[in-house]
C-alpha cells in the first residue's frame, strides 16, 4: 500500500486504524504523512469516545438539552472528512479544533 492510502485508511474506524498501524509497523522506511495522520485518526477516536460519554451524561440529566447534542454527534464525522481532504492531499496540516491538541502525543506510533 501507498502511504497516502495508509494515512486515508486510517481515519475510516478504528479497526481501519489498526489495520493501518500494523502495515505502518511492517514498512522499513516509515513515512511522516502516516505517522502524522494515525495520530490525528487516534485523536479523532478519543474525542469521538469522550464526546459520547459526555452527550450520554448530559442527555440522562437534562433529556430535552440531549436531543440538540445529538446533533453534535456528527461532529467527528466531519473532523474524520477534514483529516480524509488532508490525507488525501498529502499535507501535515492538523484537523481543525483538535488537531493541534493531538500532534506529538502518541509517540508509540514512530518506534
């Protein structure tokens, strides 16, 4: 696989971003776009787990106030297109909002 097709794969689930990791981890010369692009993909993952534990809290609390946060469900589907268009193009460039957050974090994923 190219590197570019590893760094797209790597936003779609978690089990795309397995996949992705462990083909990253077989290659001798690892490429940055990869590296960069599984730690945002991860980071992604987080946010989308902790933002649901979140919607779920405030949606047992308050259920009429849960309803207008589901909408903020899509929300890492959107940052999963973002990271995708970035891949895509072959840049480092961070998902917008959280990206910054997440760039150097995981640093399992270059040893």
């Amino acid at each position: 696989m190219t590197n570019k097709t590893l760094a797209i794969i790597s936003y779609i689930t978690i089990i795309g971003w397995i996949a992705a990791y462990l083909e990253y981890k077989k290659m001798k010369e690892r490429n940055p776009l990869v590296s960069y692009h599984l730690g945002q993909s991860l980071g992604i993952i987080i946010f989308s787990v902790v933002l649901a534990v979140v919607t779920g809290i405030v949606a047992s609390v308050t259920p009429s106030l849960g309803i207008i946060l589901s909408v903020a469900g899509l929300l890492p589907l959107v940052l999963i297109i973002f990271g995708i268009i970035a891949a895509n193009n072959e840049s480092n460039s961070p998902i917008p909002g959280i990206g910054k957050f997440f760039e150097g974090k995981f640093d399992f994923i270059d040893e």
